[in-house]
C-alpha cells in the first residue's frame, strides 16, 4: 500500500463482514462476535479453523483427504497421539478403526 500513489483507489473487497459495535458490546461473546467473524475467515479462505482434539485429527487422517489446519499444525507434525498397540485397540472399539485381525 505505502508504493501506491495517494489517489490510489483501494481494491473492491470480495466479501465484507460488518458487525454490530457500541459502547456496552461484548467482543468476546461466542454467538454474536467470534462465531460469525470465524465463518466469514472459514467462507473467505475455504477451510475450516475450528481446533480440534487429536482423537478428531486422527478420525480426519483416515476419513478425509485434506485436514483441517489444526490438525496440520499439531497433530499431523507429530505433536499428537504415538501409535501403539494400545491405541489401536481403543481406536477398533471406539469404531473408528476395523479391526482385522
């Protein structure tokens, strides 16, 4: 922006996301402020930015072909579960993995 020149018209925006503001607004309320403002990021850059626990990354794994970016970012960079037997054991009869033995 600072190499434009200064009657330089700023870009037509694809999307606009307007909230409701005054004095006694509470920024942190889930339903009127963050639940919106997340979906319009989610609809602007096609993905999904809930954080997820590692059980949910590790049904996404096997489930979906591209992850959400939480589950990128943690558990699929090793910061999640180890596999074990163990695991597997609880993973066959929580049903999120067929048991083939």
């Amino acid at each position: 922006m600072r190499l434009h020149p200064p009657d330089w018209p700023l870009p037509r925006p694809d999307a606009i996301h307007h909230i409701v503001e005054d004095f006694l607004t509470d920024w942190t309320a889930p339903n009127a402020h963050i639940l919106p403002l997340r979906r319009f990021l989610e609809n602007c850059l096609s993905t999904d930015l809930r954080n997820f626990f590692a059980e949910s990354c590790f049904l996404f794994a096997f489930t979906h072909q591209k992850l959400p970016p939480s589950c990128q970012q943690g558990y699929v960079r090793m910061q999640g579960l180890v596999g074990s037997q163990e695991l597997r054991h609880h993973a066959v009869q929580a049903g999120l993995l067929q048991d083939y033995t």
